[in-house]
C-alpha cells in the first residue's frame, strides 16, 4: 500500500519536468547521432558493409532460435518446416558474412522492389481518395518513392556497393538533427 502511494505523487508535469532536465542527453545523443551518420556519410561502401553485417546477425540469431523452436513444438507435426526455416535464416546469416557484397545486392534489389511497390500503393490509394483533402500529398509522395525504387532499380547491381550505407547515413543524420532539435527544444 506504501508503494502505491509513492506512485500518486508522480504526474505528468513531474514526467515532462523530468526529461525537461535531460534535455543535454537528447542533444548529446543527437550529436552522436550526426557525427555517426557523417562518417557513414563518407564511407558508404563501409556503412553498406556494416549493415550488411548487421541483417547477418539477426538473420544468425532469428535462425538459431527458429531452430531450437522446432524442438520445442515436435508434436505438431510442423517440426521439418520449422527447422527448414531456422536453417534458411542461419544460411542467409552466413551468406551475409562471407559473401556481403551479394547480401548488399539482394538487399537493394528487396529495398528497390519495396519501395516501387510501395510507391504504387500510394498512388493508388491517392486516386482513391481524391475526394478527399490532402490527397494529393499522398500522390507525390506516392511518385516520389516509385521514382526512388525506379531508381535503384535501374542503377542494380552497381549502385548494391553504397546505396544501403547511403541510406544509413541519411536515416542517422536526420535522427541526430532530430534529437538536437527535441532536446534544445526542451531546454526552452
């Protein structure tokens, strides 16, 4: 009973006044953020790499589990196509260790059919509801991540070397300019 009432006290200007007084971690962590995707930034070949390596371990810890998954359900009949599938996951694992130039390739090549089907989707469901306001954001961002998926198709398998380690680097810079902006904007 103790506890509960220690928790009353605890409300939701206490919770914002707390991380109000983190806001230098939020710029901290930003920082990093920026830096990490800078040097990404200018050694794609090597961020591409990185996260090559990266697919690898969880596709090696997904196919490990999988694995001893299927000697945990054995009595449902599914225990072969369980244990094929944690063999396929280790398999690409390994494949993404020893071979990473042709895991970068087949993840551009999932990454550009990704986005084009994605680009498609959105400009369907844009035409769709073109009755609606705002449709036509939908539209362009629809045409805008087709054109990217075209894009990275049309430049496959070459473009396999960096586009990852290019996407890496964006994703880390607006995440650190992201975090500099949230924890700045907490010190006010």
């Amino acid at each position: 009973m103790a506890n509960a009432n220690a928790h009353e006290g605890n409300t939701l200007g206490d919770a914002i006044t707390e991380v109000r007084s983190k806001w230098g971690w939020f710029v901290a962590l930003g920082i990093a953020f920026l830096v990490l995707g800078l040097i990404a930034f200018f050694n794609v070949v090597l961020a591409t790499v990185v996260s090559v390596y990266y697919v690898g371990i969880l596709m090696l810890i997904a196919g490990v589990a999988q694995f001893i998954h299927a000697f945990g359900v054995k009595g449902w009949g599914q225990f072969i196509l369980w244990l094929l599938a944690g063999l396929l996951y280790a398999a690409a694992g390994v494949i993404a260790f020893t071979n990473p130039l042709l895991a970068s390739a087949v993840l551009t090549f999932i990454l550009a059919i990704t986005l084009v089907a994605d680009g498609l989707v959105r400009i369907w469901i844009s035409i769709k509801e073109r009755s609606n306001s705002g449709w036509g954001w939908v539209l362009l961002a629809g045409i805008v991540t087709l054109l990217a998926g075209l894009v990275i198709a049309a430049g496959w398998p070459v473009n396999s070397l960096w586009i990852l380690g290019l996407f890496l680097s964006i994703d880390l810079i607006f995440q650190g300019w992201s975090f500099i902006a949230f924890g700045l904007g907490l010190r006010r």
